[in-house]
C-alpha cells in the first residue's frame, strides 16, 4: 500500500549526534540520546534507543551540532509521530516538528546546501 507524501519540504539523509528530553508534566520529563535519521527545513527522525514514555504531541527541546566541531544548536518542538522498528540498535523513532531553534537561518542554509549536493 502507498501512500500520498504529505511532507511540505525535502527531507536529507543526515546523522547528526541529538540529545534532549520529552517535556511531561510536572517533573516528569524523558531525557534521550539518539541521532538523526533524516532532516528537513521544518523538522527531524530521530532514533532513539529507548522508549521512554514518549508520546505524540509531547513538547521536546533538543540539541546538535550540523559539523563535528561545530557550535550547539538549540532547539524546541512538538512530537508528531513515534514508531517502533525492528532493530535491536534502535527499537524507537520519532518525528518532530521544529517550532523554534537558535541560529534557524544558519540551519536552513547547510540543509538547502545538501540538498544541492545530492541534485
């Protein structure tokens, strides 16, 4: 079964180093570890290894570097979807939509750069 894209923008492949938490309530709050399965202007897969109680609609504020070296950047979003895989590496993944990052333009600059060096 296929189903329509849905996506606004391109996503890029891109493994970057993301750590962060769920934000529960009160002081119940999920920390994580994990990376990047793919990118986009307005969102981000992120592979976890560990469940955590996470659920969609959960705010998240995470942080990554888009080079290694590279300053930390900051960010805060929504969860929008969470799906188990098969992997044993990384049982968890999760879809978040960016709704404000530190040094968006700058993100916005290096993604439009990959995505013209995989045309």
């Amino acid at each position: 079964m296929e189903f329509p894209e849905k996506r606004r923008y391109e996503r890029v492949h891109l493994t970057l180093p993301v750590n962060g938490q769920c934000l529960g309530t009160g002081a119940n709050n999920h920390p994580f570890e994990g990376e990047t399965k793919d990118v986009s202007f307005e969102g981000l897969c992120i592979k976890i290894n560990r469940p955590n109680g996470f659920e969609a609609g959960q705010k998240v504020n995470f942080s990554t570097r888009l080079y290694q070296g590279d300053f930390l950047i900051k960010g805060e979003g929504n969860v929008c979807w969470i799906h188990s895989l098969s992997s044993p590496d990384w049982p968890i993944s999760m879809g978040v939509i960016v709704t404000r990052m530190q040094r968006y333009s700058l993100w916005l600059e290096r993604i439009e750069d990959k995505i013209i060096q995989m045309s």
